[in-house]
C-alpha cells in the first residue's frame, strides 16, 4: 500500500510538472545522435569519539564511484551503467561490493526504433567466492535523444529576456532552428561561427541588434558545461541465463523485461523513470520487480536540488512476497567539478519494524 501511494503521488507530480510546461516541449526535439556519459566520485566520513567513554564510538564513511553511458544512433547503440562502493571501518576497508550493467543495441528497421539487444550484468560483493554473471538476449522498441540543444535554446532566450534584449518570446519555429544549430556544433569551425549563426537567428525573428556582451553571454550558454537533458523511452522483454552466481545457486534460464522513460518537463528538470523484472519461467511465482523514480531541478547557477524513490518486491514460490522501500531528498551546491551534497534518506527494508532515517554531508567530484 505504501508503495502505491508513494508511486501514484510522484507520478501524479510528473504529469503536473509536464503539463504545466511550455507549448513547446524539449521532448519535441530529435537529436540525430545521442551520447550522454557522466562519472562522478564522491566520499563521506564520519569521526566521533564520546567524552565520558560511555558513547558508541564512529570511525567510518563510504567512498563511492559511479559511471554511467548512454550512445545511440540510427542504426546501433549501446548503454554501460557501473558503480562501485566501499566501505570504511577506523580507516580501513571493512567491505566492498560493484555492480555493472551493459547493453548492445541494434535497430532492425529504418525509422522505427525496434531494436533486438544483447548484454550483461556482473555483481559482486566483499565475501563472495565468486562475481555473479548473467547474459541476456532479446527484442524491445523505443529510443532516446538527446534533448540539451533545446535546453540551451530555451536558455539562450531566457537570458536574453532577463537582460531586456528581447521584449518576449520567441518562436517554437526559431528555438527549434537554433537548437538543430548547436546540435550540429561539431560541424562549424570555431564556436564564434556557431554564436554567429544563434545570433542572426535571434536578430532576424526579433529585429533587435545584439550588443557585445549580450554576444558573449551567447556565447557562454553554449559553452556551459551543465546537466545534459533526454528524453524518450524504451521496452525491452528477453531471455537470460546465469552463468555464475555468487552463492552457488543453480544456474537457470531467466524471463526478463524492463521499460525506461525519461522525462525533461523544462531546461532546468529531468525525470527519470526504470522499472526490471527478471525470474525463472515460472516467472509469476518466483520474480524480482524494481521501480526507481528520480527526480533532478536546477535551482541556480550552483544548486542543484533530486529527489529518489526506489521500490523492491521479491516474490519466492511457496513464500510470502518482500517488498523493500526507501525515498531520498539531496540538495548540492557546486563550486567547479566539485560538489558539496546534503542527504535525507529514508528507508523501510523488507521485514524491518520501523523507518530507518539518515542524514548525510558528502563530498562529490565530477569526473566527467
């Protein structure tokens, strides 16, 4: 029940925050090749040591890595997602556990985003005697794109209106043209000749002249590194097998099925949506179902403000079913490549009698 009302809320925000956006959607625009990619590494720790000697002395933090890469094109793409994580004990290792996840894709028709896949899943965990290896092969339909030409379009004018160069809108028709422009920044020369082209773009649909540094903060929007935005979705059902399993369970064939959607409501917002089913054929009676829904606004030009809920059930036959939860707030500042976060997470753990709640300050870099 929990989680259904947890579920049904935040997708009723999402539906909310998408309708309540502009006539023009960044989900409007196609990008002809997506590449996405980001890595970040980030370390929280924690010393306490009680005055009286009748506190529970902390020595401890988690250093963490995570990568993730998303490449699409018309005829063939792939996505890698990888982490790693480490915990410390009195400034030592205490355990370790890494989870990496790959997947070919390869589109079987022109225009139409069928696509038949391959790939695996290798996990492993401090204490194991071994990594766990599952392979998977199927079909499934569906793209993404990159959307980010659009944001920085959309941002490009709303810059421009906050200066008081533009005294309104501008077109769908021109944002679109000056979104496919930066989409094709490999194409040009220089980034002057790209800002060129945005600029008369702009002038010739607003008949204004841009002074020099409105030019420049042109040109900084295009630079700006930022969160990229996607959107689009995919459906994909296939057969696996478990090649190894860390506790020597059997090796059997496995039904699998996921759907992703993304979500970019504005330039400064992304939605993110993943839910995986996997079991043995005999899926109905023994399975593994995951929802993970997450949420990321820009607040200003260092903030950042995401939200997370992620949702377990595992079903045994013969047992009742476990269903674990958990919900995290985070709000960071960045000063560079470097980020300063604060965490609210809360979790209730299959079987647990209560909400775990913690609160975290950590230190994350942005590796790429």
């Amino acid at each position: 029940m929990r989680a259904r009302l947890i579920c049904a809320v935040l997708a009723a925000g999402a539906l909310f925050a998408v309708a309540g956006g502009a006539n023009l959607s960044l989900c409007d625009y196609v990008s002809p090749e997506t590449s996405l990619s980001h890595m970040s590494l980030s370390f929280a720790y924690r010393y306490y040591e009680g005055a009286f000697g009748t506190d529970t002395d902390v020595n401890a933090g988690k250093l963490r890595l995570d990568y993730g890469n998303l490449w699409d094109t018309r005829d063939f793409g792939y996505t890698l997602e990888a982490f790693g994580e480490l915990s410390l004990q009195n400034l030592r290792i205490a355990s370790g556990l890494g989870d990496a996840l790959g997947t070919l894709r390869f589109y079987l028709e022109g225009e139409r985003p069928v696509f038949a896949f391959g790939g695996a899943h290798l996990y492993m965990e401090t204490g194991d005697a071994s990594p766990g290896l599952q392979v998977n092969v199927g079909l499934g339909y569906g793209r993404f794109s990159d959307v980010t030409p659009l944001a920085k379009a959309m941002r490009i004018q709303k810059m421009l209106i906050s200066r008081g160069t533009l005294k309104s809108a501008l077109p769908e028709s021109v944002l679109m043209a000056m979104a496919k422009e930066i989409g094709r920044r490999a194409e040009y020369a220089t980034v002057a000749d790209l800002v060129d082209a945005l600029v008369k773009e702009v002038q010739n649909a607003a008949g204004v002249l841009l002074d020099p540094r409105a030019v420049l903060a042109v040109e900084d929007q295009v630079l700006v590194a930022g969160a990229r935005r996607y959107c689009g979705w995919a459906a994909q059902i296939g057969i696996g097998y478990t090649v190894a399993d860390p506790l020597d369970g059997p090796r059997d064939f496995l039904v699998t099925g996921e759907f992703d959607m993304a979500l970019a409501p504005e330039e400064a917002s992304q939605i993110l949506f993943r839910a995986r089913l996997s079991g043995p054929i005999d899926i109905f009676n023994t399975h593994r179902l995951g929802l993970t829904v997450s949420y990321e606004n820009v607040l200003g030009p260092v903030s950042v403000f995401n939200a997370r809920l992620s949702a377990t059930r595992v079903q045994v036959a013969g047992a009742g079913a476990r269903t674990s939860l958990s919900a995290s707030l985070g709000w960071s500042v960045t000063v560079g490549m470097t980020a300063l976060s604060l965490q609210l997470t809360l979790a209730y753990p299959a079987g647990a009698i209560r909400i775990s709640k913690d609160i975290s300050i950590s230190v994350v870099m942005l590796l790429q």
